[in-house]
C-alpha cells in the first residue's frame, strides 16, 4: 500500500504547483541617452533584447507598497538592469548599455515610473547623479507562455496510471 500512497501524494503535490515560467520570457526594446563628465562623447543607442521580469519580495521608495520586480535584459553578451517597482520608484542597482569605453553604466542610484499591463511594461528611468547620468526608455512584450497549472484532467489520468502501476507491481512481488 506504500507505493499507493506515494503516488497520490505526487499526484496532489504536481497539481498544486505550477508550471515554471522561462526566465527569459519577455522582449525589450530600448533606448539609452546619457553623458559621462570626462569622456568626449554623449550616446544615444538603443537596442531590443530578450529579458526577464521576475516578482521579488518587499517594495522600493517612495512609495515601498507596490509590487517589486527583478528586470535584466541582455545586449552584447552582457546583463544589465535592476530592481523596479510599480509606480514611481527609486533604487541604487541598476545598470544601462552604454558604448565602448564604458560598455556598461550603473549600477548606481535610479529613480523612474514602471508599470505592467497584461503581457506588457514600461520604464522610464533617470540613472546616475549630475554630469554622469543616463536616460533609459523601454518598452517590453510577453512571448512565452505564462505560468500555468497542469490540466488536472491529464494529472488524475497520468495518477491513475501511476496508482495501477504500483499495484501490479506489488501484485508482481507476491
């Protein structure tokens, strides 16, 4: 009766957990402006990436009561992004493309608007402080699927089949 019984517990606990969603189940375009104090050279470039939007616990100033998320995108083999929140929010990890020397600014202090509708988001950011500052905008869309729990239909037929064979199985060693 123990293999039966193992078998339900699975069965319970496979349909009570969802699917896991991609990491990267989002594609961003974006656009940064920014000048750095000491480098001959202001930029503006921008790019579309794939990226990932996870929930993370706790908010972000001003307002910490809204939903945080974890952004990072990729361009050029490598990540950047940060911490945002729905709203206005402010953080000090946050990192932006920028070209050759730099290839990369941030992280450092961040304060923009970040909202999330159905399979889309937007961000408008200010990251860095004085004449070091970079201006990002992006714009994401979902293209994977969302996280989803298991047709119960196929979970109750793919147990049956697990309960049966653990019964033939002890049937099998008498």
């Amino acid at each position: 009766m123990r293999p039966t019984r193992i078998a339900v517990v699975v069965l319970l606990i496979a349909l009570a957990v969802p699917v896991a969603v991609s990491a990267q189940d989002w594609v961003m375009d974006w656009h940064s402006i920014g000048r750095v104090a000491g480098f001959p050279f202001n930029w503006d470039i921008a790019g579309t990436s794939p990226a990932s939007l996870t929930p993370v616990g706790g908010g972000l100033p001003p307002a910490f009561a809204t939903q945080a998320f974890d952004l990072r995108f990729t361009s050029g083999g490598r990540t950047f992004g940060g911490t945002v929140a729905l709203g206005s929010f402010q953080d000090d990890n946050f990192a932006v493309p920028a070209p050759t020397p730099l290839n990369s600014f941030g992280p450092t202090f961040t304060s923009g608007d970040f909202s999330v509708t159905g399979n889309t988001f937007s961000l408008s950011a200010f990251v860095g402080f004085g004449h070091n500052n970079v201006e990002i905008f992006a714009t994401g869309t979902r293209t994977g699927p969302t996280a989803s729990a298991a047709e119960p239909s196929v979970m109750l037929i793919g147990g049956a089949g697990l309960i049966g064979a653990a019964a033939l199985r002890r049937r099998h060693r008498r």
